[in-house]
C-alpha cells in the first residue's frame, strides 16, 4: 500500500529528473502511471504468486526455524515423489 501510495510522487520527481537530464523543460508521456503500476502487479504476481499472504507465511516460518533456516527451504519442488509417480 506504501508503494501504490507514493508512486505517483515518485514519477512526477522521476519526469522532472528526466526532463533536467535531457534538456527538456519537462517530460509528458501518456498513460506513464498506469503502465508502472500494471507492471508492479505484473513483477508482483510473477515472484509472489501467493500474495502479501504468502509473503508473511515465508517470514513467520523463518522466524519459528531461526536457528535451522536453510537457504532452500522456499524452493518449489519441481520432482515427483516415487510414490506420486505411480498414480
């Protein structure tokens, strides 16, 4: 929400940036704002399939398995077991 909340500050800034760069007095791309946020739920969806939801369950989990934490853990398991093979 803090993102969705303060990109639209952040692109006015970003235009500016860009239009010093440039030269240009400033920058006017149409439709700029709603391609960024498409492309945040995009990236989003992508990397989080499961959500803010999914996020915290990944940091409560780490949290309770401090001490055993492995790298791993949070990977997906892209084999069968031999059991699940046979069906």
């Amino acid at each position: 929400a803090v993102v969705i909340g303060f990109l639209p500050q952040f692109l006015s800034i970003s235009k500016e940036y860009v239009g010093m760069v440039f030269g240009g007095s400033s920058v006017a791309i149409p439709g700029l704002e709603v391609g960024v946020f498409g492309l945040i739920l995009i990236a989003f969806i992508l990397f989080e399939p499961m959500g803010l939801y999914g996020r915290w369950l990944k940091i409560r989990t780490w949290f309770e398995l401090f001490p055993f934490y492995r790298k791993d853990m949070f990977k997906r398991q892209k084999s069968y077991l031999k059991t699940e093979r046979l069906r």
